[in-house]
C-alpha cells in the first residue's frame, strides 16, 4: 500500500525558522487605534515625497530604473560617498538578506546581540547559517561579547546602532574596537535605522570607517525619519568588491517606481526631517522621566521610542490588554526574549498624552 505524496520538502531549517510578526495594527471594536507598534514616524510622509509619490503614477505601467540612478545620486550627496558603493533594497531588511545570501555557506554563522534585530538572524536561517547570540546583560552589544562568539566559520557581524528594540546604542569608539578586532574576511554590517533620532554625543555613525575598511558596510532605511515604510526603501554603503557581489543576485527591479520618487523627494525635505526629529527628541524624555515616577524601568533610547519593562510577563500582558482597552496599540517583545517589555514609538503629542494617561491609570490599579 502506497503513502500518499506529500509534496515536495523544504530545504533543513527552513520550517525552524519562527516567522517574522510585525507591530499589529487593529484593536477589535476600536475604529481608529493609536498604533505606537511599528515605530513609524508619527508625522507621516513630509509633503515633498508625497508630492513625488502622486506625480509618479503616471508612469507605474514602466519598469523602474533598475540602478536608481537619480536616489543612488542624491543619497551619495548627501554622505559624500561614491555612488557605485551604495546597495538599494526592498527595505534594508532586503539588504541583509542579500548579504547573507552572498556570503553565508551551510554551516557559517552569523553573530549579533542576543536582542538584535529579528531579521538578521530569519535571512540567516534561510541560507543555512547558524545565528550566535553574544549575551546583552545591560541591554546592549559589547565588543568582548560579540568577539567572544566569533569563530572561523564566522562571516557576517551584525550591530544595531541604534538597537532594536532597546534603544541602547555603541560608541563611535566602541565600533573602531569592534571592527579592529575582526579578521579582514568577515563583514561587520552597522544598520543605523535610527540614525537620524539620535543626539547622544558619543554616538558616531560609521560611514566614514565604512569609507576607509575592506570589510565594513553601513545601512540605512526611509523607513524612519523620512516616514516611508509603507514603500520598503533601504540601501547600504558597501565596499566596492561587496556592491558588485551582492548586485549579481539582487533582483534586477526590487525598488518600485512610486518609491524611487518619493525616496529620492524625501532626502530633499529638511523640514520634514527636522519636525520629525524634534518631536522625538522632544517627548522621548518626557515619556521616561514620566514612566519612570509611575515605578516602570525604561531604558534609555536613542531611537524614536523607549522600551519599558513591567517586572515581570504577566504584569506586562496586563499593561498592554489594559493599553489596547484605551485605544493604545504598543509592541509585546516577548519574541526578542524580553516578555516583560513592551515597546513604545514616540507618537504625536496627543497620543503620547494619552499613553502616559493610561499607564498611570494603570499603576495606580496595582
């Protein structure tokens, strides 16, 4: 007696791999939510890209420029680099996993911090790699950590500079350590998604070492500041040998017509990029220092949100159920290993108001 088929099998791993779940969006019975999850930026698009977004349909039945020659541009402009260095992708989640792509074989590993960002280690998974996890006892990455994981199977070094959920960030020093400490084939890859939220002193972004090394790539997203996540625009600085490698895999059109546009708009908006900046900097304090008198641990952050602990999982359930009841959707961040957390993005004044409203109400319950 014959087994029915069952199909063709994925490759090992593959089924291992806990699938990515973003910021959820919806709360049953509540029309219009404050969503606070996905760390968007609560101004939303400036004006110049949104312009630019209405202005390209009129040519979405046209192939995008495969190159993004007019973003590749202005985005080298702006950080003085060579164009031919820079990688665009659907999102710098793209990047990552064009890079482990690249570079990973069965058996190679990643390394990055025990709360860093999901999608190195999925990307990871997916090519057979095996992902190491340096420990992060004070919520952070540290250099001896990270280096303590690396072996000779080691290809790729991931840093979250601003991190992911925690907020914590690296010296510009503390990188310079870290990468001189790695041998010249591994990559060191620094997403500074956050970048543009940041105003500690010690903070540097790491272009300029990316500049110089044989080894280093830097990226960046549209996704933040520039409140483009819904059009998934990324891209990294790259070694020139690492550009072109990546380049004969990458999918001749992954960014869209719509996106290129209001990307390379975006850059233009300083504006937009200052009003989107100043509120962050201006309430991500305020959020702390009034979490904090409530009795919560915040930690600090140096990205367009705080991180807030609760003492433990089943108080934190109950503080997000309670936020949900008031409207409030936030990020559980049970799947970073953190299931005491929730993590907030700064939002407009109303909507942080009404954060701190109901956080208080909260603790005030206990």
């Amino acid at each position: 007696m014959t087994t029915a088929a069952q199909g063709p099998a994925p490759k090992p791993g593959i089924l291992d791999i806990a699938p990515y779940v973003g910021g959820k969006s919806r709360i049953e019975g509540v029309a219009e939510p404050m969503k606070l999850s996905s760390n968007e930026n609560a101004l939303g698009a400036g004006e110049k890209a949104r312009e630019a977004f209405q202005a390209a349909m009129g040519n979405i039945h046209m192939y995008p420029d495969g190159r993004a020659t007019k973003l590749r541009q202005a985005v080298a402009d702006l950080h003085e680099v060579e164009p031919e260095r820079l990688i665009f992708g659907n999102g710098s989640d793209e990047v990552f996993a064009l890079l482990n792509q690249t570079y990973l074989r069965p058996g190679d590993n990643i390394v990055t911090g025990q709360y860093g960002f999901l999608a190195y280690r999925i990307s990871a998974k997916a090519n057979e790699g095996i992902v190491k996890l340096a420990p992060e006892p004070g919520f952070k990455a540290e250099v001896e950590a990270l280096l303590a994981e690396v072996d000779d199977r080691t290809r790729i070094v991931y840093v979250s500079n601003p991190s992911n959920p925690t907020g914590s960030w690296n010296s510009g020093e503390e990188i310079r350590r870290l990468h001189a400490a790695l041998s010249p084939d591994i990559l060191l890859v620094i997403d500074e998604a956050y970048a543009e939220y940041v105003s500690e002193p010690d903070w540097e972004t790491a272009i300029p070492l990316a500049r110089e090394a044989s080894n280093v790539v830097v990226t960046r997203t549209f996704s933040k500041i520039h409140g483009l996540g819904g059009l998934r625009i990324g891209y990294g600085y790259a070694p020139l040998s690492v550009a072109e490698a990546v380049d004969r895999i990458r999918l001749p059109f992954n960014v869209s017509v719509p996106g290129l546009e209001a990307a390379t708009a975006a850059l233009g908006d300083t504006a937009h990029q200052t009003a989107s900046r100043d509120l962050v900097q201006a309430w991500r304090p305020r959020l702390t220092q009034a979490l904090r008198g409530f009795g919560y641990e915040v930690l600090p952050s140096a990205g367009n949100f705080v991180l807030v602990r609760f003492g433990g999982a089943e108080r934190c359930t109950a503080a997000n159920d309670y936020l949900n009841a008031k409207g409030i959707i936030v990020r559980p961040v049970g799947g970073y290993g953190l299931p005491d957390a929730l993590r907030i993005t700064i939002g407009t004044e109303d909507q942080n108001r009404a954060v701190i409203d109901a956080l208080s109400e909260f603790a005030a319950q206990a």
